[in-house]
DNA sequence: AATTAGTACAACCGCGACCGG
DNA sequence: TCCGGTCGCGGTTGTACTAAT
C-alpha cells in the first residue's frame, strides 16, 4: 500500500476513507523514519467537522489531564487529529464556559466599543467578554456589526464617516477638466445630486431599507431617454432648479433621526449619536459636512443646505427655468441623460465599482 | 419542487511571537 | 545570539442552512 500511494499518489482519490487514514499514517511514520518529520497538517491526520465521538475523547482527556502540550495531547487522547485542530477545537467549541447564542445589544456595543479601540484583536476583545470566543466574535463581527455599521455609512475599519462615496465626487471633479461646456453642466448637476446621495446615504441605516445607496443607484442606472437636458444656445443645465426644491424636500424623505437610534460608546471621533439630522427642514450632517470639506469636493449644491443651492442654480448661468413646485429630488436625476454620461466618462461603470467596493450590494 | 443566492459559523491555514536549549 | 519547536492570532475557506426566485 506504501509503495502505491507513494508511485501512484492518484490512487488516493479512490481509496476507502479508513484505508486512507491509516495509509497516510504509515506513510507519515515511514517518512519520519527517513529523517523529515511530517508535518501534522499534511499527513495522515483528520480534518474537517469534529465527530461527537471525538468531541467526547477530547473533552474526557481535558478534564482529566488539563491539555498540557497540545502536539502530544492528540496522541495522548487517542485522537487522530493535529495538536492544533484540538486547541481549537477546546477553545472555540468544547471549553465549558463557552457562552452560546446570539449576542446581547450590550454585548454589541461593546465589541463596537473595543474594536475601535483596539481594531482586528479578536483575542483581546474576547478577553473582556466573559464566555465569548476571539472566533465568535470575530465572525459575528463580520457578518453583522461591519455590515451594521457600513449600512450607518461608518467606516468599520477606521470607525469614522466612509469616504469612499466622494471618491467618486472626486472623480467627477478631474472628469470636468477634460469636459466640453456641454457636458460640463451635465457633471455639475451629477456632483451636486451624488453630494445628496453621498449625504444620504451616511444617515440611512437598516430602518430605512428603502432608501439605501442600492435602491439609489438602480435608481439612477434606470433613468434614461432624457431629451433636451442642454440648451443648444446654451450650455447651462435645464431644470435646476428641481434640484433647489429637491433639495429643500429632502428632510421629508424620512432619513433624519435613524442614525441615533444605536449610539455606540466610541469615545474618539464623532460617535454616531452625534450625527443625528435635525430634523426641521433645514437638516445639517455633521459626518457628512465635515468628510465633504475634507475631500475638498465643491459646493455646488449642498445636499443639506439652501443657500448652496441658490448659489449653484445662479452659477448655472441664469436661464434655468423654474420647476413645478411638486418637484423631488430624483426629477433632478430624470434630467440628467446618464447613457450619454455614461458613454462620455464611463460613469455608469464608476458607480457600480463604488456600489460593489461599498458592499452594500447585501443589504 | 428545483435552483440560486445569501448568510452564519466552524474549521483550517499561514505567519509571527515566544521560549527554552 | 541563534535556532527549532510550540503556541496563539487573524484572515480565509468550506459547508450547512435558509430565503428568494
């Protein structure tokens, strides 16, 4: 049997689980006679889910001996497994003062709290919650608080307002370099409206499912077949002014006072209780208006402030007609024509890289 | 009912730190 | 000081389960 594993490693594929087993394990013995000492994660030792069986060998060697060195302890235990498997084995699953089950709210909170102080140290973290595994928690984090804390349009890394939203108001920033005067009103309205986007989408959190970035950009992807956007005597944009009344409705659209509704115990850098939206008209983020500032992305129209828009609107040159006063935010978007953006600077693709590079394609 | 996509979590892997000879 | 063995940590993968289509 040696001799075929050895001249004929295929055969392994075919071979009984059992036969396997305790071939490899010759073949390990043998090749620790030659001189090289098999290492206990490649040869002849198990892998993969646990077995009750040998849960139940590993727990009573524990108990009884204490785990001592955990190379010898498989061995020992009469387990066919490596040291390590075994270790983590005990430590994330068998150690009897495991807490098992969901994560308590306080419980959340605090792993928030630590990991802002602390970031990726799980073993850390696990340390000041009694009964919960630095792999626990560390799953748990990645599956719910990163994603809870994306979805508030907080960075979980750095635990301060995501930025990677204005990366694109950036990159709309160097396309307008290169931009004609026709397209150039096309960008102007695009940036300020992303502006309202990026804005709301750092205030939207899971009690808002309808107005999430996604919701936002297949909003925006599906508007089309807009005709007469630019003046052909002029290069302004029509309908600014649906941009100004859209931005005036925007504190009716239900973002405002979802953020605070999970205040997080950070103590360095604005917590989320902090950004909470007034919620009376003349709404203020202040993540928001601080990362734009810090992107140095122009005001031409601010998401959350009137007179910015007022100021964008009479930098548009002046023959913008008004809009019916039942104008939204998104009739602004209905005037921009995005397939001939889209053809001209490839915007289409940039925002599906931000949507997939945000990964709120989950939510 | 079958298939696909998304989610949760146990387990594995690789690397670096630590320690004793 | 160097070196090999061991352990622990953090990142990643595999798989079972569930929901959606």
């Amino acid at each position: 049997m040696l001799e075929l594993l050895l001249l004929r490693p295929s055969c392994i594929l075919f071979a009984e689980p059992k036969s396997l087993d305790s071939s490899l394990s010759i073949l390990a013995s043998v090749l620790r006679k030659m001189g090289r000492a098999p290492c206990c994660d490649e040869i002849g030792v198990k892998k993969g889910p646990w077995t009750p069986e040998e849960d139940k060998l590993l727990v009573e060697y524990i108990q009884k001996n204490g785990h001592g060195s955990w190379r010898h302890l498989p061995k020992l235990a009469g387990l066919n497994r490596c040291g390590k498997s075994c270790r983590l084995r005990w430590t994330n699953y068998l150690r009897p003062d495991i807490k098992r089950g969901r994560f308590a709210e306080e419980e959340e909170k605090l792993i928030i709290h630590l990991h802002s102080l602390l970031g990726n140290k799980w073993s850390s973290i696990a340390a000041r919650l009694p009964g919960r595994t630095d792999n626990e928690i560390k799953n748990h984090w990645n599956t719910h608080l990163r994603k809870k804390l994306l979805h508030m349009g907080i960075d979980p890394v750095t635990h301060k307002p995501r930025t990677d939203l204005n990366l694109f108001t950036s990159s709309l920033n160097l396309i307008k370099l290169q931009a004609d005067a026709t397209h150039l009103a096309k960008l102007q309205l695009a940036q300020g409206l992303l502006q309202v986007l990026t804005t709301t989408a750092t205030t939207t959190s899971n009690s808002n499912p309808n107005m999430d970035l996604v919701g936002l950009m297949g909003l925006l992807s599906s508007l089309r077949n807009y005709e007469g956007f630019v003046n052909s005597n002029n290069s302004s944009p029509h309908g600014i002014q649906g941009s100004h009344s859209s931005l005036s409705s925007l504190p009716n659209m239900g973002f405002e006072n979802q953020i605070g509704e999970f205040q997080a115990p950070i103590d360095h850098g604005p917590s989320p209780h902090e950004l909470r939206v007034e919620s009376n008209g003349a709404s203020k983020n202040l993540y928001t208006s601080s990362t734009m500032n810090s992107n140095a992305m122009p005001p031409l129209v601010s998401a959350t402030n009137s007179e910015n828009a007022q100021m964008y609107a009479s930098n548009s040159g002046g023959s913008v007609p008004l809009s019916s006063p039942s104008s939204t935010l998104f009739d602004a978007w209905e005037g921009l024509n995005l397939e001939d953006l889209n053809n001209d600077f490839g915007l289409k693709d940039m925002l599906e890289q931000i949507s997939s590079s945000s990964s709120l394609h989950s939510y």
